[in-house]
C-alpha cells in the first residue's frame, strides 16, 4: 500500500534537464526589480516627503483653542478660549450653553481677517472671555455644565472642523468668591525629561 505523497513547504529542486536561470550580476531578477520600484517611488514621492517632513506641527483642536470656564456668583459662569500663537477662532462660529440652555452672550469685537474658506470673517486671537448668565440662580453647591462650539484655523492655511468642549463647574453660595477655571483639556504634567 502506498501512502499519498506530502509535502514539506519546500520548492523542489529542478531536474538535472531542467536549466537553472542565469543570475545578472550581483543582484538576482527580483530584488532588481523591487529596487527599480523602490528608485521610482522614491523619485516619484520625494518631494511630497520633503514637504511633509519640514511642515511645521499642528496643534491639537484642544491646544490649539484651549476652552475653560469658572463661576463668577451663584448666577454667572465666564467662559474663555486661549488661542494659541498663529491661529485664530471665528467669531461666528462661536456658540455656549449653561446646563443644556443655548445662551447668546454679547461677544466682543474681533478682528476682520480676509480668508480663503469663509470670505470676510471677524476673528479673535489669544484670549477671548465672555459671561453667561444662569436662567435662575442655584440656591445650592450644584454642579453646572458649560458647553461651547468653536471654529478656528491656523495661519499655515490648515482649518480645523468644528468642535464642542464642555467642563462641569461647580457654583458658589450666594456672596462666596469665583470658583477656579475648570480646563476642558488640561495640559498633562511630563513627569520624566
């Protein structure tokens, strides 16, 4: 009884009648091949590499437009973008709420920038704080949920899409001092240098 052939994974060897490839030169038909491709591609992208490799590093959306909110008294909340050096926020783009309550504060002027996505906008640049006020006020310590959408772009010409940060502030009795500012992303200690 014969058993079924198996086999081991190995490529058989060629006959004796069978002519084994000359090989060129140091480099064998594929790996000259792979290196051609390698070459081309290497030409074909490396000025978009080049490019890429010497672009300045973006900011996070976060970083890049840093939102944080404080209590002022039992019945007003201050909200406040930082703007980091070389991007700007859209002042129309700009939208709070206070406990799920949409509020229209009465934002400051801000500067009018010719821009290649939106035309003529008014832009605001490092810091912008605005007061919102509380529909009534909290006759207790309750905590309070400040929300805000925001637009903004580097000046490099790169836009960011639109983003909500919130932060849940706690407010104060009736007479005591602001609260601290609550970070919506705060900056993390690098404990090793």
């Amino acid at each position: 009884m014969a058993s079924p052939p198996t086999s081991s994974g190995l490529r058989p060897r060629p006959a004796e009648h069978e002519p084994v490839p000359a090989r060129r030169g140091l480099l064998s038909g594929r790996t000259h091949r792979g290196l051609v491709v390698a070459t081309a591609c290497l030409l074909a992208f490396g000025p978009a590499w080049r490019a890429w490799s010497q672009a300045p590093d973006l900011l996070e959306n976060e970083r890049a437009f840093a939102f944080a909110a404080r209590a002022l008294d039992a019945q007003t909340v201050e909200a406040r973008f930082v703007v980091a050096p070389g991007y700007y926020l859209y002042r129309d783009k700009l939208h709070f709420s206070v406990g799920g309550a949409k509020k229209d504060p009465a934002l400051p002027r801000g500067r009018m920038k010719h821009d290649e996505f939106f035309g003529e906008s008014e832009t605001y640049r490092d810091t912008i704080a605005v007061r919102l006020k509380l529909d009534r006020p909290t006759a207790e310590r309750l905590p309070v949920t400040v929300a805000a959408e925001s637009q903004g772009c580097a000046d490099i010409g790169v836009c960011y899409p639109p983003q909500r940060q919130e932060v849940v502030v706690a407010m104060p009795r009736d007479g005591a001092r602001p609260g601290p500012w609550v970070e919506a992303a705060p900056v993390k200690r690098k404990w090793f240098r």
